[in-house]
C-alpha cells in the first residue's frame, strides 16, 4: 500500500484550469495520491471526469455531503487525508467548515470565503478541529519570492521604510465595454462573487505577498477604486494607499483594464539597506539594489539561496521552473505537516492569511465608498 | 557672421552636470551659439570657467543685471537672444522675469520657481513679452515619449482609462537616516528647496510627462507622502492618487528613498484599445500592448514612428541616443521658435507646464497636511 | 481499473534529477502511471527509492533483465507499455534494444547511445519493432518552441538564410582548471562518456533544435573545438560552422567554460521576409523582427498561436511555464503515439533526431581531429 | 581668443549622419571648435553646407589640396590642428597620407584605408609624422566597454579562455534578393566597398572590440563566408573562427542579412574567475557573471567603476548616455592626446587598431577563398 498522502478533490473538472494546477502540484513530489472527490455536481459528468484523467471511481461521490458520510465510514488509514477545494467562492466557506469539523485537513483555494465574517467564523472552527489547512495564494510558492522573505527576515535590507506592488491585468478590456456583456459575466456580479472584483481577486495577492515577504502587517488602508461605468457595480481597477507597522508606507496598484497587460504582478520592498524586487512573469529572477553598488541579480537553485528557497527548486540553475512548481511547493509544504515533519512557516499560506486577505477586501471598498477615507485593518490571530 | 542663435548662460559653471547638459544640448543640432553669461558668481570663477569651456570672455558678466544692461546697450543683431537660466531654483524667478521684461526668449531649468504664485505672475509676465519660453522637463524630448504623445493623440490606445506613472530613486537613502546630514542637505531644507524635496524634484516630471503624453489635464489629487522622520521637514517619498479629465484616474509613485534605484521613471497610459509602456533608464523601447496579440516593442529612427519622433532621432534604428540627445530636441524645438520656423506643440514644455508643475507641488502637499483629502488642481492658460 | 498508460522507470534513483523531471513530466497530463522498474542497480535502495516515492514495491524488479522477464509473463493489459530509460548513456543502448524486441515503447533519455553505430542499430531494431520510441531532448517541447517550428513551417521567415544556435554554460569552468579534478570527473572520461563532452552533451541539443525548428537539414560540419590542457581527452567548448539543406549557412557555439553562465541555450533563424529569436532561461517569449517594423514578442497561451503551440500551454497567458511542463508536453505526445491518437511529429522528437545527433557528435570531432576540415553529416531514414 | 582645439572636418555635408555624430561629438566636452574643412565636393554645397551649421565661410575650400595649401599659409597658432576624415572610404588614405606628411594630427573614421598595403603605409607615414592619429571604431568610447577593458586588464576575470563577438544587422535583406538593387547598391560593389561588405563593415568593429578589451591578439582566423546569390561581389554574412594569443580560442559572428535585427552588436569574454557580457543596443549594462554567485550588472557613473570608464560619462547613474556620447569620449581623448596631457591608452583607437582591422578583413576574405582554412594574421607595431 502506498505511502502516500490520501488526496481528495473538490471542483476542478471539465475544462478546470485550477484543477489542473493542483493535480500537477500534488504530483510534483511524489506525495500525494489523487483517491477521489466530487469534480462536477452533474453526478454523470464527474464520473466521466474521473475516468478521463485516470482515476478509480469507487470514491468519486455524487456530492459533497455524500463525500464526507462515506469517506467517514473508511478507517482512519484509508480515508481521505486532505480535500482541496476547487468550487466556486460561495462554496469555500460551508465545505471548509464541515470538512474541520470532521477532522480533515483543507487545502483551499483563494479567496477563503465570500465574507470576512465567514472567515472569521472558519479560523475559530480550525482551532477546534486543530488540522492543517493551507489557502492556495500560490505566488509565494515561488522559490524566489521565499529568498526574498528570507533575505528580509536576516536582515539584509536593513529597515524597511517602503513596500509597492503593482498587479495589473487587462482580461477585463473587452468586457467591461460592453454593455451586455459587463452585466452577465459572474465576476462582475456581486451575488456570485463578493462586493469586489479588482481588488479581491488579485488586490489579495498584492496584500499577501507583501505581508509574506515583509514579515510587516498592513494597518490601514485608503483605497480609491474604479467601476468604469455607473452601471458596473464590481471595481475592476484601484489604488490601495498602506500604512504598515514599524511607520513603513506603501502602495498597491491594481488593475482589470491596463490593457495588454497579462499578469503583472510586481513586488519592491526597500530597507535603509537594500531594495528587492520580483516580477511574476519572469519569476527566476529576483533583483537586489544597493546603494552605489552593481545590481544583483539572484536566481533559483545556487547554494547562496537559502535553505526555504532551495526546498523550493528541483533542477540545477538554468533550468528555468514555473507556476506549476511554486503550486507544487505549496502542496510539498502541506505535506510536511500533515506527515508532523518539520517544515517553516514560509512553507504554505494559513488560514489568518486567508482571514486577512478577506479583511483587505472589505476594508478597500469601505474606504472608497466613505470617500477614500483611511480605515484599520482588524487584528486576527 | 554665423547665424547660430546667440545664447547666454545663467549658471552651469564650476562642477554643473546641468551646465554640460545644456551646452551639449545647444550644440546638438548646430543650432545654437554660446555667445556669453554669468556662470558662477565669483567673477574670477567665471571668468576661469569660460576660458575652460573655451569661450571668448568680452561677454562674460560679473553679475545678472550687468549682463542685461550690457546685453541691451548690443544691437540687436548682436544681442544675446535666449538665455538658459541653470541657477538655484529661488532665482528662477526674478531673472526669468527681468529677462522676460527686456525682451529675452528664456530657457528655464525646472522647477520653474519656488511658489506657485511667482508661477503665475512669471507666466503673465510672458504674455506681456510675448517671447519664446521653454520649461526644461528633459524626458519629454525622448523620441520614444513624443511617439507615445503622438500615438495617443492619434487615438492609437483608444479611449483613456488608466494613466500611471513610477519614479523611484534612491539617492537621499544614505543621506535621510543620519540626522547631522539630514539637516544641512540644502535639498531638505525648506528655504532653500520650496516646500517639497520628493514631488517637488521627481513628482513633478511625473505629473508634467502623463500629461504630457495623455493630453488629460489632472483635475485632483490625494497625496500621502512620507518624511521618515519627525526632524525631517521635507518629503522624501510619497503616492499622489490622480483624478483626470474624462474621468480617467491614476496614480504617481515617486520615492528618493527606493534604495539602490537609480532614476527609475516609468510612464504607462491604458486605453480601451491598447497601453503604452516607456521606461526612462531604457528609453529606446517603447511597448505598445494590445489585447490578445503579441506585444509590439517600437523604437526610435524607423520609419513607423510619427514626425514628431522622427525629428529627435539623429541616427539610423539601432545606434542608442540618450539623455543628452533628448535635452539635445527640446534645444532644437525652442531654436525653430525663436527662428519663426514651424513646430510641433510638442517640440518643448511651456511655461504652462512649469505653472501648472508649481501648483502639483503645492496641491499634493496641501492634500497630506489637510490629512489625505482631494484637493482640486488650479486650471491655468 | 485506471486507463492510464502502464510506465516502467529505468534508472532515476537516489538523488536524480532526471528522475524527478521525468515522474512529474509523466503526471502532467493525467496520462500515465508508473507501475514499477528499476530505479538503483541496488535492490535495497531500489526499494526503498520506491517507498519513498510512494509507489508499491511489487514490480520493483532487482535488474533490468529481471524486469523483461516478469513483464512478459503478465498479460498484455497489465504489462508496462512504456518504459523510460534514464540510467547512465553506455545503458541505453542494450536496455532500449532489449525492450525493442520485446514489443515495448520507449521513452530514451539523450544522447541515445554511445556510438553512432549503435544508433544506426537501434534504428533498425525499432523498424522490426514498430513500437512508439521517443529520445528526449527535453527543449523541444516548449510551446514557443513549438511555435518558432510551425511559424517557419507556414513561411512566416520566407525562405530562410541564416541559422545560429550559441549553448553555453559554465559549469566545467571549476572543475577543468584542477588536475586532479578533471582526470576524475566522469564527464571527462572517454570510456563513461562517449568522445565528446561539450559537443556530446550540448551541441546535440542545438543541432536538434536547428533542424526541429528550420526544418532544414545539416549537411556538413567544420569544427572547431577545445580542450584547454594537453591531459584533458574531452572538449569543453567548441564552434561548428554549418552547411544546411537549401544552401542555408548557419553556426552553432558551445561551451562549458563560459563561465557564470547557466543554461543559455539561445535559438536564432532568419528568413527573407523574418527573423526568430528564442532563449531557453527565458522560454516564454519568441522574438518576431521583421524588416521596418516594430519587434514583436509572442507569449504562450494566445490563441495567435498554433495549435501544435497551444497545445502545450495549461494555463492563461501571463502564468509562466517552465522545463517541467517542455517535458510533461513531450510525454503528452508520446501518450498520444501509444493509444494511437492523432498528434503532429512535432510533439516529440524521434529516434531519427537521436540518431542524427550520434552523427552530428562523431562529425564534429572528426572534423576537428582532420584539422577543422568539412565532413558530411549521413542521411538516415 | 578661444583656446579650443582647431578642428577641420573633410566630408560629413548633405545629409550625412557621420557629419551629425562628428560634430557633436566634437562639442560634447568644450574642446575643440570647427574652424573650417570642406564638406562637400560641389563648391556651391559645400558653402551652402557651412551656412546651414552656422559656421563661418572663410575657412570653407574647395577642395581637399586647396584646404592643405592655405591653411599652411595660417601662422601655427590659427592653423587648423586636427582634421577628421569623414569622406568616402578610398579618399581616406590619400587624405590622411598628405594632412600627416604636412604635420597635422588626424581623426580617420574607419575602414582606415581600402587595402592593407595602404594601410601600412600609412602608418609608416605616421612614424615619421609623429602627430595624433585615431581611428573612430566608435564603440570602444562607450563606459562600460572602457569598464570591460580594465577589469580584464586588473586580472577581474582571470586567465582568458573564450572571446566570442556577435554582430548582426539585417539592413542588407530588401537588398539582396532583388538582382537590380544589389548590383546597383556602392556597399556591394568592389570598386567602391573595397573586398568585403559583412566583414568589412562590421566584423572589423567585432575584431577591434574584441582585442580592446581583451588586451589578446588575433593570431589566426578560419572563415566561412556567405555571398547567397552568384552574381552577388561582395560577402553579406559570415563567421570567422578565432585563435589568439595565450591559446584563447573564439568566434566572431557577423551578418547583414539577419533580418530585422538592428544593430545587435553583442560582446563576451569569458576567463577562468569570471566572464564579462556587453550590448551595443544596451550600452549602458555591464553583465559579470561568476560561478555560483548573483549576476552583476554595472553601470556608468557609479563610484565602483574605473577611471577610464568614469571619465567618460557625463551624469550621475540613470541617466542613459548614447552612442554620440561615445564618440565625444573619443574626441576628448584625441584632444588630451593633441593638448599632451595625460590620457590612457584605452581613450581613442589608434592607426594600428585600423591597421589590424585591414588586415584582418583581407585574411578573412583569403581564408575563406582558399576553401575555409587557417591564415595567420599579421603582427605590427
């Protein structure tokens, strides 16, 4: 019988992109093992999902509360070790909660819930059911975005004195133009995704990795958003203005409509020391700026990374690895402890990530609907 | 006899890197001769500095005023036609004014005063002179700025819907943190540099270039800027939210605390049809994304390029121009002016540009003190 | 019953590197399982190899032959359908052979033998065979890769003229200045190694990537190579001027002593009407330069691509791939050849590419023995 | 009385680009002033030429003896000092043979002369002459190519053990294929172009850089050439195998017909500690790379720099300095050279730096005739 992690999937079938990424993610370590899960609520179209990426059907379940009844009747070492969630928003909350309350450990993709309060209420409910649960912010499974948290953390820029990320798209463009179209896709609806479009799909990514990197804590936030046309009611664009503990400022940039733009997710942090700097999309590279001296230029794999970096890298320098393999760190990370191994904390975003993010969220667009006005971030632990 | 045009020099001397920027430009397209000036105001240094640079010494002045009750006693044929004031910024002012009450073409270094008030009378002054007045924003002579001016005037991106601008430098980070240095930098101080170190040096060429390449004029703006320290009295780094004709917003980022950042000004304008992307330290590229198809990296000297653009390249695609030949454009823009030739609005900043740069200045620091609030930008003509 | 293709693994164990490439290549798709093989040529750390990658142990098999042997005797529908051959280069031509003739696909680590002698062996074997049989040279796979190949097979490039391939690194620098370290290193050992270092390990990559991505075939070679000491019976670096079908010239550059470089693998073609431009750090982005008009950079996941391109993308635009998912996309192919479904040849490259490649390292060494002299590559079919 | 340098200039009127970049060059540091030359070959032009730069007509003659003849009338301290050569390629050496035999010091652009023989001549003239001479190879003027050659010089890299130069254009593509235009273009045409287009005109600036920087000597060369079309003179691409002094082996790879490529002048040095990359089209990064640490990238200003390279720019770092600039820091070595003041032997090409880059062309051509052998280059002093 394998060693491996008992792995089960919810969501991510039929032409899923984000099933993909976490099918290819679990394999990347040879830790998990995919036994089953609910891929599509039509019980016929799961079934055939299953079998069209290989899998046995026993444990492919007509959904998922049958899941959860029948996985329970297994002993404890056949059943299922870890669900990732891969469903639509709204359902992230309720399968995350009965799933700790059951004893499961969680894997869930971002955002964790549709409501701060509904985090909050699934941060209390983990205390009590005490397994490991992992929100899928997958940029910081990049082995060098983990060297820059690392160089952070020893010190290498010094003080901090400012942070900056930009997150510019443009896939909005052709949509947002369009009448009809504005006014029937989901993202821009406010019942299936939340009050913020802009904001929480990628201004949570911006919020996170710069707490990830910085180790600092964003204390307020004065955001002026974007709805492009009265008739929108989703930001689709906004500027994000920080005040961060230890007095450090900074800003987020983000936007659906800088047309062109794929995924330019950017992060600069400056100390009194140094600055760093990474970009998404070439994200082997990370940059360190010091006063009057030659720019360097750091990459995966050399022995001068640290060891959170390292972990992360699983070919020699040149060897240029990609989205699928931070996603793979992640779930390595999670691995570790499920299986009660050492690992650091760096390794995967938790739940007060995923609790902060959500907080973000609420707290952008309250400031920009009282007037881009500043408003604190609540404290969570 | 030569018919360059005759050109005096306010300042420069000594160790100016401005004052090689300026003569270098003036020479550039054989346009211009120095005929005279008042570079330093010890008249020995002067006097030293002219034969150094190799000019004859029969018009090097002891001071301002001698130079322009010489100049005038000159007939005209002979008489200094435009003179480049490359001074501190407080003495802007007064001897553009006198030059501009005496009939002189004036070259003016930015910021163009030290107040927005002195701005505003400078600039009825020049209505009553009727002369040529350039506002020496440097980068807007770069042919990749004017292809992405014209590019957008011409509709290329659409309707506007997005403009951000980054300006990020390091150069006061060994300087800020140490508190004897801090204090006696003239760049900190208030009497000496106006009422802001960071928008006032950067911020502005930041506002100045989006409108410049946008066509948008800024209507408000919501500044947080940061000093560091509590003994600090000048910004050093700060975010200015923008609100823009035709409801398009934005952003400015500057900061002189991004530590090992040299001179990092990037511009980006989105559309509904397309962005544009230039960035200073590499200004030969300029990225012209459209959704969906590959992105386009235009540079100078071809062919595709407007007029405009074409006018500032002096060598064929291929052969990297820089900053020298920028400055070196907007010269040669001011030269046609002066001559009565045709030219392009585009061809050099105005004195409305350094107006308007003045009252940026004062708005964004308003902004901040009055606790982060929008405050409207003054319309001028 | 999983429907996935039944992998076997030769070699891979231990620390392996390959190893991992290949068993997350093979996951990628939800196209195979490995069902077993023979990852240590010691059964204790075969097995344990085994466990640690959570795999069942019963068909870890204690040698190569063993394994023959007792996958024969399962029937048809259990056996392994396709075994990867990963151990060191003088093994792959007797396992391969072997697994010829009894009826199994192969999946070939490159360069796929020692001689070419042996290739031309195994060509014929595999034509008596007429299984599926794919030699891995792991770049071809990358979606602009792909992309360069179909855009010079539609004539996008018009009739080509030039082809240039540079593939340096630097890793040998440390080891071939020290005597006693490059007598010992394996690389360097003619008997371990084959007669080629840097051409064999290398060159082959850009002499396959030349003619996947032209089309064009090498005629003749003269070589220039380098040993850098009298004692060093390996090149380390070397230059290849080429003679091409349709009386293309072109160049290929290798080094190992280029110091401080990774893996630049750099791809150059030139056509009549357009020029190509791929670099391996950075796979990602293919550089289109057309004669007058801007350059343009084409990016994965656009439906402006091919569909052989397209094919090899999982993600949206902007959500960098890397060599994992080059491979996990020849794998994909070469599961397509196993359950007869359609696919281009462009999806992985064949044994023909490997025995071409044998050809081209026994050339380019003969070459530069004869005092760099032209030799004609074979023809083979 | 002005005590610039005084400067005559032989061709560069009309249209002429050289003209452009000669003459700013000459104005960048205050050295020189152009007192007179003759521009063109029609009197009238010449004049009208004069008139339009805004220079005096008195000095302006109708040819190149008349221009000898009166200005040896002028007392040596009016007399012109330097002349720069910018005429067509066969007027270089009569030209500069009688300003050297008549005591002037001369700025030759490059090719020197039209054969060798010409060129040893001249240089023989030289000797006895004894004035300042400088070939403008305009590239070696650039900062950072001044920072390669000395940190190769201070032992930074180590032992050399691989140079490697790529110089690609692909201006000569819409030429070459049309039977009428390439018959017709003086580039192809022996009589005008002397024996070689490709490494004539390109690969002679790649053969200088590489022995500036590296401070080694061509010894031998083995070319390949490429002539595409049978009635096509003239070689429009070509590569040519290096060995140099120390046992260094490289490569120079040069076209015309790479299309769509600018003016893609790439050059790396690689030796034991560390190897050195530069782009002409990015002039302004300096790449080091080391084993097993960061990437450095240098640039101009920084206080990290050397003298040499320091000296030759003109602003703080960020920003960007041209090609025009690099040609002003030839003319600023000339001028130290004509003043006697101390310079560096690094500041401006010498007549054996064009001597070499003769003969260099003339072997590379016999190689290639003689069926792509090995010809020694010749040694001079």
């Amino acid at each position: 019988m394998s060693n491996k992690i008992r792995l089960g999937i919810l969501g991510g079938g039929g032409d899923s992109l984000i099933g993909v990424l976490h099918r290819v993610a679990s394999a990347m370590y040879d830790k998990y093992q995919i036994v089953g899960g609910v891929f599509n609520p039509v019980f016929e179209e799961n079934i055939g999902f299953a079998k069209k990426i290989g899998l046995p059907t026993n444990r492919i379940y007509k959904d998922f509360d049958t899941l959860i009844a029948e996985e329970l009747k297994l002993p404890v070492n056949e059943r299922m070790q870890v669900v990732s969630i891969l469903t639509p928003n709204f359902l992230h909350f309720p399968m995350a909660k009965k799933l700790l309350e059951n004893g499961f450990n969680v894997i869930c993709e971002k955002p964790l819930t549709t409501t701060y309060e509904e985090a909050k209420v699934l941060n209390a409910t983990l205390k009590m059911a005490n397994t490991v649960f992992a929100v899928t912010y997958t940029y910081t499974g990049y082995p060098m975005v983990r060297q820059m948290r690392e160089m952070i953390k020893n010190g290498e820029l010094g003080k901090l004195q400012k942070v900056d990320a930009q997150y510019y798209q443009g896939w909005i463009n052709p949509i947002i133009h369009d009448k009809e179209k504005r006014s029937t896709t989901w993202r821009l609806n406010p019942e299936k995704s939340g009050i913020s479009c802009c904001v929480g799909d990628i201004g949570t990514h911006a919020f996170d990795m710069l707490e990830y990197v910085s180790g600092l804590k964003v204390e307020s936030v004065l955001a002026d958003l974007n709805y492009l046309y009265e008739d929108n009611k989703m930001d689709i664009d906004g500027t994000v203005l920080l005040r961060c503990s230890n007095n450090v400022k900074g800003v987020i940039c983000t936007s659906q409509i800088a047309t062109g733009e794929e995924n330019s997710f950017i992060v600069k942090v400056y100390g009194d020391k140094a600055g760093l700097k990474w970009e998404q999309e070439n994200p082997n590279y990370l940059y360190l700026m010091e006063d009057g001296k030659p720019l360097r230029v750091l990459k995966p794999g050399h022995s001068y990374n640290s060891a959170l970096s390292l972990d992360g890298t699983k070919l020699p320098p040149g060897h240029p690895e990609g989205i699928f393999d931070s996603m793979g760190n992640i779930y390595k990370g999670v691995a570790k402890a499920i299986n009660k191994e050492p690992y650091d904390h760096g390794e995967y975003p938790t739940i007060i990530d995923g609790v902060r993010g959500m907080n973000f969220i609420e707290k952008a667009v309250e400031s920009h609907q009282k007037g881009n006005v500043w408003v604190a971030i609540e404290t969570i632990d």
